[in-house]
C-alpha cells in the first residue's frame, strides 16, 4: 500500500510539472489573438539601441494603438542558438490585437509614423510577421 501511494505521488507530481498553463507573464493573451511580431536580423555594421527603444519608440506605439493594443513584449537578443553562434535578432517587438481587422486598421493608421523612427534607434530593416496564436496544452 505505502509502495502504491508513493507512486501516485510520483505519478502526480509529473503530471503537474508537465502541464501547459496560460502564458504566466501576461495573462492578457489569449489563443486566438494576432501577434505582430517585428524582427531586427543581427549582421555586420547592423546597429539597434535597445534603450531607445524600450523607452521612446514601444511606449509612442502603445500610445498610438490605444485601447486595441492588448499586450506588447519585446525581447533582447542575447546569443545564437549554439555556443559560438552569433545571435540571429539584436531584438524582436511584439504587439498583441483581438482580431486581424483591428490589427490592420490599427497599424495601417500609424505605421507612417512608426516607420519614420526607426532610424532613430537603428540601421536595420525590420521583418514584419503576422500570426495567429497557440497555445499549448
């Protein structure tokens, strides 16, 4: 009997290690929304500055999307995917819409102006990539 119960427990405490909460650091997002998700590709003589950029340029779009922005992340880019491997991003932004049409009408109205201050904080040309988001289980 002892053998069995500490099994359960065992048995248990997989099962909860292994489960797939809501994303914990921002319970705003939710499946089904749509991310924007804007690269800055790493390369030689490619400049980014990150302070710039976290405090003028990510806070002037939060302005300008207003109440259809639900959610915005950015990370650093701090290494590549093995040792010795340059990073492949200096850093990514993300914006997090309800739905595709308040996306689209939200950053057709301001990328004229997001655009132009960009040279304010680098030399590169961003990716833009539109998804729709999973979660997993």
């Amino acid at each position: 009997m002892k053998t069995s119960v500490s099994l359960l427990l065992i048995a248990l405490c997989f099962l909860v290690s292994f489960r797939h909460p809501q994303p914990a650091d921002n319970p705003k997002i939710k499946k089904g929304m749509i991310k924007v998700a804007i690269f800055y590709p790493n390369g030689e003589g490619k400049t980014f500055d990150m302070d710039y950029y976290t405090t003028k340029h990510m806070p002037m779009a939060a302005r300008l999307f207003g109440a259809s922005l639900k959610a915005m992340a950015i990370d650093k880019g701090v290494a590549g995917g093995s040792p010795d491997t340059p990073l492949s991003y200096l850093a990514i932004g993300y914006f997090y819409f309800e739905t595709l049409s308040a996306c689209q009408q939200t950053m057709q109205a301001h990328s004229a102006q997001l655009r132009a201050d960009v040279p304010n904080y680098t030399n590169i040309k961003p990716v833009v990539q539109i998804s729709e988001v999973q979660l997993a289980e």
